[in-house]
C-alpha cells in the first residue's frame, strides 16, 4: 500500500514540475516577437529609398504648385501634407527642378520658376523624420515599437547622407540644372518662412 502512496505522490510532483515549466502565449505575441527581433532598419530603409519611392513619384507635388498653394490658402497646401500624429508639423514630398544659382559648406540654392521663395537643398544636416514622414508611405502601423520606427528615419538619413550626397556635392556647380523628388518641412501653425529647406531623396544633374 505505501508503495502504490509513494507513485502517486511521485506522479504528482512530476505533473507538477511539468505543468510549471509549460507556458501559452498568443500567437500574435510570438509573431510580434519574432518580426521584432528580425527587424532589419537598414534594410528597410534602402528598400524605400530605391524601390518604394521611385514606384510613387506620383504622390510628389510640385513645388511650384504648392508654392502658389501656399500663398493663395493654406488649407489647400497643407492638404497635401503628412505627418505620424495630428500636430502642427507637416512634411511634404515635393519635385522640381531648378539651377544651381549658389553652393555653401551646408546647402545648394536652387532657382526654380515658378517658386517666390528661396529653395535651399539640405546637404550637410540630413536630421529628423522629414525623409521618413514626407512621402505618407511609411505608417506607424509598419513597424512593432516605436524604437523600429525611429531607427528607419535615422538609418534613411544615413542613405542620404553617405550615398546620395557625395556625388551630388562632387559634381555640382553653379548653373547646373538640377532635378530633384525631396521633403519638405513646414508648421501649420506658423507663417511659411521666406526659404524653402528640402531634404533630397532623389537628385539628377542635367
């Protein structure tokens, strides 16, 4: 009889140790899990940068039409907008085309018809979320965390600054015509300033 006591109290601390040991978790909670430790920034960026941008150059407006539109009413221009939230920052994806009418350490000034206001082409301070934001293709809803997110606008900044400027700013100089698909940043709230500060994306010397 003690022996038949000792399995049973043997099968149960077996069950026991066994059951502490599994755990169920939900299927999406592996799924997010796995997607975030296989996440792969830079990758993610480059594929935007050469694929899913050049495949939705229609999105761009011109940046002659939303100069004007920016001058005649603003809720039209920033209709054209995006942004990750509903604040009063906005970025655009614009395009164009201008002459090269003075280069500095920072910036390549471009003169573009149809444009009252002075086109700056960003080519030292490549920062913020501008690259990311502008073009309304990357969604908050791609990406599992935050940390994701952000590490795509730093790594697209990255592109920016070490593949697409360095022949840019090799071969460009004054009255050069330039072809450009670029982000620009704008407050809802405040009076559009007198220049325009593009960070390129695509650029083409002609």
């Amino acid at each position: 009889m003690r022996n038949w006591v000792k399995y049973i109290l043997l099968l149960a601390i077996i069950a026991l140790v066994g059951y502490k040991s599994v755990y169920f978790k939900k299927l999406s909670e592996v799924r997010n899990e796995s997607k975030s430790t296989t996440f792969d920034a830079s990758a993610y960026a480059s594929n935007f940068l050469h694929v899913t941008l050049p495949a939705n150059l229609d999105r761009a407006i011109a940046l002659s039409k939303l100069d004007q539109d920016l001058a005649d009413s603003s809720a039209r221009a920033f209709a054209y907008s995006h942004a990750q939230n509903n604040g009063n920052t906005r970025f655009f994806l614009v395009k164009g085309e201008g002459h090269i009418i003075k280069i500095d350490s920072e910036y390549v000034y471009l003169n573009v018809a149809g444009v009252s206001r002075k086109v700056l082409l960003a080519t030292k301070y490549i920062i913020g979320t501008a690259a990311r934001d502008g073009s309304g293709l990357i969604a908050v809803d791609d990406f599992t965390t935050t940390m994701e997110m952000n590490t795509v606008s730093e790594e697209l900044n990255k592109l920016i600054r070490t593949e697409l400027l360095p022949p840019f700013k090799a071969s460009a100089k004054t009255g050069d015509l330039v072809s450009f698909t670029a982000c620009l940043e704008l407050e809802r709230n405040k009076i559009v300033p007198d220049s325009l500060e593009l960070i390129p994306l695509m650029l083409n010397i002609h």
